[in-house]
C-alpha cells in the first residue's frame, strides 16, 4: 500500500496487534498504582515506546543495503512469538506488580521485542515519507493507549477480561501481522 491513507491503515494495525497484550498489561499496573502517580507513569510508557520506535528506525537504516523483499523474511519472527504464545496460552501469566515510572518503561523496553519484530521491515518498506507517517500514527495510537488505559482503570472487569482473552488471541494477531509484513515488503 502506497497511499498515505494504506501507510496509516497498516501502521495503526501494527501498532494495535503488537500493542495488545502491552495495554492489557500496562491498564493492569495502572489498577495498583497511586492515582497521582498515571501522569509520570503515562509518560514512561509513551517514552519506553518512543525508544523502541527510534530502534525499529535505527535497525531498519542498518539494513537499507538489504534488498526489501528479503526484509519480509523478517517476518519469522512474529510468525514465532506467535507460535511460542499459542503453546504457552494456557500457562498463567504473572502477577502485574509493577508501579513507578522506572518500572513502567524498563517492562515497556522488556516487552517490546515483539514491537521491534514488527516495526523494522514496517518502517523500512516503502521510504522515509510513509516512516514518518507510520510514525506519526503510532504517536497518534500510543495517546489514545495511554489515555483508554487510565480509562480503564475504573474496571477493573474489563482489565481482567483482555488478559484473560489476550492469550488466545494473540497467536492469531501475530499471525497476520507475519502475513502483512511479507506484503509489505514485497517478499508475496
């Protein structure tokens, strides 16, 4: 996709189905953190993400000399944590202890590998413009992440739900996001 309405589509989908299981995550730490304490935590989270942007774009310069649609073979590596989230869907994921805003953006770094997996061939696919438009849309989608996260914080059902459900679903969103990467990059 070409046009900037097709880079901000498949950007606001790379964002969202790599940021899933985060926001779950980061609206649960929300739950056990002192309500004074959002605005910093907000912004460690909004900062955590803009470094793993600002590495996406720094690997994806790196391999410039790479041809694009051998870029696409990247795409193993959702096509893996996808399958390494569905073996492990039924095992119990980990207490959300976490408070601070030091804490908020070291976890936001740690669970961003997926994030970068995704990102790269994303931001390296169709030239600096459309990077920056993708860019431009993650920012855009991580407002609205940090901003529905404190939302949600008021219900607490509705936290518990996604992580509940978020094991199950996301394989599925790996999956695609696999799929996209090689269209995007011309490897299909």
């Amino acid at each position: 996709m070409h046009t900037i309405f097709g880079v901000v589509v498949v950007a606001s989908l790379a964002f969202l189905g790599t940021m899933f299981d985060n926001f779950f995550a980061f609206a649960a730490q929300l739950v056990v953190t002192d309500r004074s304490r959002y605005r910093r935590v907000g912004w460690a989270q909004a900062i955590g993400v803009a470094t793993l942007v600002l590495l996406a774009g720094a690997v994806g310069s790196l391999l410039a000399p790479i041809p694009l649609p051998w870029i696409g073979i990247l795409s193993v590596a959702p096509f893996a944590l996808g399958l390494h989230a569905w073996r492990n869907r039924h095992k119990p994921s980990g207490e959300q202890f976490r408070r601070g805003a030091i804490t908020t953006f070291t976890v936001t770094l740690a669970l961003g590998g997926d994030n970068l997996a995704v990102w790269i061939p994303l931001l390296r696919a169709n030239g600096a413009l459309h990077a920056l438009i993708a860019v431009a849309t993650f920012a855009i989608w991580e407002l609205i992440f940090v901003l529905s996260a404190e939302a949600l914080t008021s219900r607490p059902r509705v936290v518990a739900w996604g992580a509940k459900r978020a094991p199950t679903l996301i394989p599925w969103v790996y999956a695609g996001l696999g799929v996209l990467i090689l269209f995007e990059c011309g490897t299909l």
